[in-house]
C-alpha cells in the first residue's frame, strides 16, 4: 500500500466492460511527509474520494481484489482514505491537508503513548 494525493479525474467514454460505472481517478504517489514521490498515474476508486483527498492505493494485481466478487481489469486502485499521518515525531501529526495539528492534550483527547 501507498500513499497518495488525488489531483484530478479521468473521463473514458469507451473503455473495459468491467470499468463501466467505475470512476477513474489521477493521484500523485506522495512520501508520509505529504511531498509528491514518483509519477502521477490513474487509479479506480473503490471507496468514493474527491478531488484533494489523500488516499491509501495499490498497484498490481492486489488492485483487483477491492471490487471482488467482481472481476475488474485493474493496475491500480483506491482502497482508502487517509484521515492524517503520524510521523512519529514529539508534538503532533501530519494533517491531510499537511499543516500539522495541535498535540493530543490542546485537541481535547487523551495522549496515548506507545
């Protein structure tokens, strides 16, 4: 599984049988610190993101198995939507969107150590 951002939308009036009723999606491969890492490609959306959205994809042959009983031609699909990244790091996480969110104690929750 990777990370990615997704940047736009693909429209495909004739394709696969098995696409039809699919959306396809452009993202962006992107590092868990939000910046772009490798080539945007398309993906199938198996989960209903937007435009914006950070998204959890796989690629290859593990990118059919999200629309099974369903036999899909697939490279690459969406399999997630990313809620925030945590980076490991002493004050707080990665937001999506990458500004950094506030420490657990200032948003009202309990800090967990691990």
């Amino acid at each position: 599984m990777q990370l990615a951002r997704v940047v736009g939308s693909v429209v495909a009036t004739v394709k696969d049988r098995a696409l039809e009723r699919r959306t396809l999606l452009l993202i962006q491969p992107i590092a868990p610190s939000g910046a772009p890492a490798g080539a945007a490609l398309v993906a199938i959306d198996s989960v209903g993101v937007g435009a914006g959205e950070e998204v959890i994809f796989v690629k290859g042959r593990e990118a059919a198995f999200a629309f099974l009983p369903d036999q899909v031609v697939a490279d690459a699909s969406i399999v997630g939507k990313v809620d925030s990244v945590d980076l490991g790091r002493e004050g707080g996480e990665r937001a999506s969107n990458g500004a950094r969110r506030a420490p657990p104690s200032r948003r009202g929750e309990r800090a967990v150590k691990k």
